[in-house]
C-alpha cells in the first residue's frame, strides 16, 4: 500500500488539497496527512521540517509513503525530514516532482487502486496530460537535458532587445526564471557569444544583460515554440518591471525640505564565525537546508508586506530575493566547501554568499553592482536562522535619523517610516533596492557620506536638508 502526504506553504491549502484528494478514495487503501503552514498565527505562510516528518510518520505503516510539495521551501523541508527520519522508514519515502493539486488526485486513486509506488509517482507525474489534451497542447514528450552551453549552439531561437533602463537586474530576471520555467524543452540565453541555463537568477544577472542589448533564446524540445512565445511576451512586457517607475521622479512637494530627527547609530547583529571549528558535513548541511527553508519563508513575508506598505514593485524585490535564493546550485557549492573543508555551516555559507557577493560588487554595471547588499541581507538572515537568533529591525520610538555602513533592503522594509526621517550612509548607493524602499516611504536617503556623521553621538538632533 502507498500513503501520501501533502506539504505546502499554506495551511489551508494543504488542508483543500487533503479534502479534494479524499473524495477519491473508496475503502482504506490509502491514507493522506497534511503538513502545511506554520505555527505562527502572525505569519502562518511556510513549511516546518518537523511538521513535515510527523506527518511522515503519521502513515508509515504502510510499503511506501509518497510526498507531494508546492514550492520552494517546501522541497527543502521535505528533504531535511528525510534526514531526520529513521533511515529505514526514509527509505519508503518517496518525493514527487508531479504538481500538487492534480498529483494528489492522481495518486490518492492509483495509491487506493492498489498500484506499487513506481505506478503512483508515474501516475502523478502524468496528471497534467488529460488536461494538455483537453486543452489542445501538445502531448508532452520524455527528452534529455541538454548540457551544451556554446555560442554557436542549434535550434529554434528568438532575439529580443532590452528596453529596461536598468537592463536585467534581479527583480525582471526573476521574472525571466519564472516565466520559462516548466517548458518541455532545453533552453540556452545567448548575450554576445556567452551561453547559460534561464533556471538560475545568479547566472541571468552576471550575463550583464544592459538596456539595448540584443538577448537571444535559443530552444529545443517539444515545446521550444511555446517557450519562445513566452520569451517575447515577457520581453514586451518589459520582465514585469514598470518602465516608468525607472524614470527619475520630479520632487514630491509634499515632502518636507528640511527633515529632523534625533540620531540613532545602527549595526546589524555580528554572527561568530569560526573557520577552524569542525563539522560533520552531513549534519550540517542539513543545518543549512533549514536556515534556508526559514528565510525562505521570511522572504516570502516580507514580499507580503511589501505588497501591503508599499507597491508590487516593491514586493517583486523580495521574490527576487527568494527566487535568488532558491538555486539547488547554491546547497550544492555549500555542500561541496562542507565536504572539502569539514567546516561548520555558519563557515561554510559565510564564504559562498561572500563570494557570490564579490561577484556583484565587481561588475562594472553601477545597478548590478549595487544589487550586492541583497546578497548580504540573505547571508545575514540565514547566519541568524543558524545562530536560533534572527535579527531585526530597529524599533523607533521617535523621528529618528539612522546612521549606518550600510543597510538590508529588508531592514529598510520594516522601519516605520513615519517615525524614520532620514537613512545616512558611510557606504551605500543610490541605486541600492534600499533606496527604492526608502523612496516610497518618503525617506531620505544619503549615501556615499563617510565619517561625515561620525561626530553625531545617539540622541543628538540632526536636520538635514533634502536636495
């Protein structure tokens, strides 16, 4: 007999899925649980590891137990319960790529059918082709995975030029990553004689994709067509990204000219980092995997309340983030340094963002360059995932002008604006998605400033000027 569980980042979702999928079932030859949501009645979107196993166990009385998941960090939670799981009850689980709705219906009547878990996951994983057919999409076909990534690579392609002013930064790239995900067909992105895979935000972005620059798709496979129609939707449509939100603004005269506050010096929490402390690379690596389901789910909230506070733009930064984030080649370099160097996890994801970050900061784009503080703001929420002690923004009490190194996106995120007057920085650039933030909160941001505030001690007064 197979038993299912069903893991998805919403509670009620899991629990509709649960409902639709017993409506198939006739007697006791399959049992479903759900492990979705979180315990956290203020932020209930996400997936919990433990949740993930005690639902696993729940119906491992049984030959074999199958996991459908949605998105995300429900992959990664379902991976790290594996690990948690007695090896002998890990080894009847089995995770399905099939989409979760249709997958689970499919299942749950070959699992009650009587079928053995090879025909259940083929089942699950063909229950979009009814749907294909009904629609009149071409039948799906089994294909490889194409490896080559040269210039002069074969096949069907489409060439488009970038109106975006910034080019393909990380919020439209991601638009990019999702949009051609799901095609059956292998895809290479071509930008003056350099190839790479559209799975990756990491990948799209170091391409150095400008405004004006001529980016062509090339597609084979099944569906290559269909993926070439999504390429040149998506590139009328500018990636997602409101061309006029790029255009300097004139002053908002509802903006004070002189802003006031009194100061507060801000650093974010140092996590300790210990190059020499030894690691049982198995352990943590399914350490990481858990910081990085949780951020995952934080990045998630704070796109949330983005939407809320501010704009969609302002969300899209933080899917950006998350999509950013979810990249199987990042746990893979992570597992790699944790095998290599025997290294505890903090050290190990210290050195891979670190890197990746450098990346940014030396491209000789001004906008991807400043896109590097994103990269920081992951590793510091996952270093305090690690650490069991996430940071958070400061708390005001009164108008308040920060004063700082540098300064998260996120953080800028969770000020009240209304008691933060300006954001003053040693370091930082104007093109950082802080500013934009900052921006639409009516923030004043100065950047670039050196010790030029260093005099100032917390609580002092302090007006400035805007330009």
């Amino acid at each position: 007999m197979v038993n299912l569980v069903i893991v998805s980042h919403s509670a009620q979702l899991g629990q509709g899925v649960g409902e639709l999928a017993r409506q198939m079932l006739r007697g006791d030859g399959c049992r479903l649980a759900i492990a979705a949501g979180i315990d956290d009645p203020e932020n209930p979107i996400g997936t919990d590891p433990i949740k993930v196993m005690d639902a696993i166990l729940s119906v491992a009385d049984t030959d074999a137990i199958l996991v459908l998941m949605d998105i995300g960090s429900a992959l990664m939670s379902a991976e790290t319960a594996l690990d948690l799981l007695d090896p002998e009850i890990a080894a009847r689980v089995h995770l399905c790529p099939a989409p979760l709705v249709e997958g689970a219906l499919a299942a749950t009547v070959s699992a009650a059918s009587g079928a053995d878990i090879n025909k259940v996951i083929q089942d699950a994983q063909g229950a979009l082709a009814a749907k294909r057919v009904q629609l009149g999409f071409p039948a799906q076909e089994a294909h490889t995975s194409n490896e080559e990534c040269s210039a002069d690579a074969q096949g069907q392609s489409l060439i488009v030029e970038i109106a975006n002013p910034n080019g393909l930064h990380v919020r439209p790239a991601a638009r990019l990553v999702e949009g051609l995900a799901g095609f059956n067909a292998d895809l290479l992105l071509e930008k003056d004689g350099k190839c790479v895979k559209p799975d990756s935000i990491n990948q799209i972005a170091l391409l150095k994709v400008r405004c004006n620059d001529k980016l062509r798709l090339i597609a084979n496979g099944p569906e290559a067509a269909e993926a070439l129609a999504a390429f040149a939707a998506l590139a009328d449509a500018h990636f997602g990204e409101h061309l006029t939100t790029r255009v300097p603004p004139t002053e908002n005269p509802l903006l004070p000219s002189t802003v006031s506050g009194q100061v507060l010096h801000y650093q974010p929490t140092v996590y300790a980092l210990d190059p020499m402390a030894d690691g049982d690379p198995k352990a943590e690596l399914r350490r990481v995997k858990m910081a990085v389901s949780h951020t995952l789910d934080d990045l998630l909230g704070l796109a949330a309340l983005a939407a809320e506070k501010y704009s969609e733009d302002i969300a899209a930064i933080f899917f950006g983030q998350h999509t950013l984030l979810d990249d199987p080649e990042l746990l893979n370099s992570i597992s790699d340094i944790l095998h290599q160097q025997k290294c505890r996890a903090e050290w190990a994801w210290s050195q891979a963002m670190s890197a990746l970050s450098k990346q940014y900061q030396a491209l000789d784009d001004a906008y991807l360059q400043a896109r590097y503080i994103d990269i920081e703001d992951i590793l510091h929420r996952t270093l305090g995932h690690l650490a069991d002690s996430p940071d958070s923004a400061p708390g005001l009490q009164h108008r308040t002008v920060i004063i700082a190194d540098n300064i998260y996106p996120s953080v800028v995120l969770q000020l009240d604006a209304t008691k933060t007057a300006a954001i003053c920085l040693r370091d930082g650039s104007p093109l950082a998605h802080g500013a934009i933030i900052a921006k639409a909160g009516g923030i004043l941001w100065l950047c670039q400033q050196g010790d030029a505030f260093d005099a100032y001690h917390i609580g002092d007064p302090l007006s400035l000027n805007r330009l």
